[in-house]
C-alpha cells in the first residue's frame, strides 16, 4: 500500500512556518509531501537553521515543491501585507491539488490574520476559507492526546454568540462531528459531551434559556435518531478526568469555553482538524510565533503531529473508498 500525499503550506514567511516545515522534512512522516509556498522563504529557514534542504522530493530534508512566490521576504518578525494574496494563494493552489489532482490531505502552518486583512483580503481564518472554496459545513475541532474539543461557533465576539447557536446550525454541526469521529477516527458509536452554553448550563433557565429552548431540543432531535449525547453540561465541570473518559469528544459553544481546557493539557502536541471536508485538513495548534523567527528556537511538535495525524486520517479515507494505491 503506496503512502498518502499529503500538501504542506507554510504560512506566514515572517513567522516560524518556513523553518518549522524545513525541520518536518528531517524526519520520516510515512507520507510523500508537496509543499506549496515560497522557495526562497524555505531556502532562508534552512539557511538559519543550518539543516539541509532539497526540493526534489528524495530523502530526507526533501519535498517536491509548487512554487507559490511571495512578492516580499519580509525580515523576520515584520509580516508584509504585500504577501496576502501569495499566502493566500499557496492554501488555495494546495485545496486544489487535494479536490482534483489526487494529493490525500493538507497540513497548514500558521497564518498571520491581521496582515492579510491589511493586505485587502477579508480573512477569519483558514477554516472558513476551506469552507466557503468546497461549499461544505465544517466545524473546528482541537485534538491532543487527552481531549477532543469540537466547537459550535469559533472567532466570534462574545456579543454575538448566543445569536449564533441555532438550532440547524447546531444539529448540523453535531451530525459532521458525529460522522467524523465515525468515518474518520474509527469510533462505531461515538459518544458526544455536549457542554451548554449559560453557567451551569442556565440552571433550569435562571442563568438563561439556550439550554432550554435550543441546545436541548437538539439534543433530544438527534438522541431519537441513535446519537450517542451528553448534555447539555455545565462546562465547569465537563472536563473533569473521570467525565473525559467516558467521551470521545466534547463540543463546546465558543472558542475560549473549550480550547484553554485543551491547550492547558498539551498545547505542544495539540493539532487543529476540520472536519467535513472531502479531504482531512490538519494545522499547527499555534500561532506565527514572530518572536521565535530566525532561528530561536521554535519548537516543530504541533507541526510534527499535524503531519502524523493527517497522514493516517488520509490513510484511512484511501483505505476505506478502494482507492487505488500507488
């Protein structure tokens, strides 16, 4: 059985994307890599961390390449604006390859959002570009290895949540975090933690009605149809060891209710998975970490393990649609 193909994207050049991917490339992922970015970006990084680096696709240190030019290398730390349409680009010439030229899965580094945003492109984070470019419903889930964290909604002011979470767009994300756990982690009935949204899950409506007039009715929905649900749970107490063993995931109603739990119990190891889309995406569970760029010590675990995790969520979608392997 041949090895998944897998596209890798730097990210932001200014950050630690580049050198984080030149260090990937020292090891053996069981999976035959393409990067798509900027070679003289990649080339910098290797030079700074005096590693090797080929882009002839053989051997270690080695990947073939897809050009996508930067116009700018930026100095380290200084992301440039200029570079928004190429960072952008370089995620969007690797969803092609994944939708029609045959590579099994995409790995992502760090982006910076306030620099493409400034660059004139409207950016709230890969997610949702991937999203709107294949037309599916996704949802966002942290993973490490003591928690899977799936949210309701992601970056979005706290005022605005709650307006958020209705009931479709609800049971439309536990059913894509459902089938995933399913199809893509091997779970045969997966069991869900559905955390409320109010302080102890509104308190019978004291503390606020979600619970009650949404998040339950839901639930209740897709119980009758075999789901496997917990909640709605206060989310104080939701994560308590004894309660995270009996789950295979939890899904939180907004980004901070979920991820510092997550990132508190493994941040270096922690990866970043969409789910529902017709290829596993996988990122770095970080940032572009500008302080560290040029060779202070950035630290490739998140990398290391996106790599890992998408070349095995690919090997198993190959596996299981027959797909010819080469």
């Amino acid at each position: 059985m041949g090895r998944p193909r897998l596209a890798l994207v730097p990210g932001e050049p200014a950050g630690v994307g580049p050198e984080l991917c030149v260090i990937a490339l020292q090891h053996d992922h069981d999976a035959d890599i393409t990067v798509f970015g900027d070679r003289a970006a990649l080339e910098r990084a290797a030079l700074v961390l005096d590693l090797p680096l080929r882009l002839d696709g053989t051997g270690p240190g080695s990947a073939r390449l897809v050009e996508v030019p930067h116009p700018v290398l930026p100095a380290y730390g200084s992301p440039d604006p200029a570079n928004a349409a190429s960072i952008i680009g370089a995620l969007r010439a690797a969803a092609d390859a994944c939708g029609r030229h045959g590579l099994d899965g995409m790995v992502t580094g760090p982006v910076h959002k306030a620099a493409i945003d400034a660059g004139g492109i409207a950016f709230t984070g890969t997610t949702g570009m991937l999203a709107a470019w294949t037309g599916r419903d996704v949802v966002m889930m942290l993973a490490n290895d003591v928690v899977r964290v799936a949210l309701a909604t992601v970056h979005l002011p706290l005022r605005q949540v709650a307006d958020a979470i209705t009931r479709p767009a609800l049971e439309r994300t536990i059913e894509v975090l459902h089938h995933a756990l399913r199809f893509d982690f091997g779970i045969c009935e997966p069991v869900i933690a559905v955390l409320g949204l109010n302080p102890h899950a509104g308190e019978d409506g004291l503390l606020g009605r979600e619970e009650i007039e949404v998040i339950g009715p839901v639930l209740d929905r897709l119980r009758a149809r075999g789901l496997r649900l917990q909640g709605p749970l206060p989310a104080d107490t939701a994560f308590l060891p004894r309660r995270l063993r009996e789950v295979d995931a939890v899904l939180a109603m907004y980004h901070d209710q979920g991820l510092p739990v997550l990132k508190y119990s493994g941040f270096e190891q922690a990866v970043n998975i969409t789910l529902g889309l017709p290829w596993p995406r996988v990122a770095v569970d970080h940032g572009t970490a500008l302080d560290l760029a040029g060779g202070r010590g950035a630290d490739p675990s998140s990398l290391l393990e996106a790599i890992g995790t998408c070349a095995r969520l690919a090997a198993a979608r190959r596996a299981r649609s027959g797909a010819p392997q080469t």
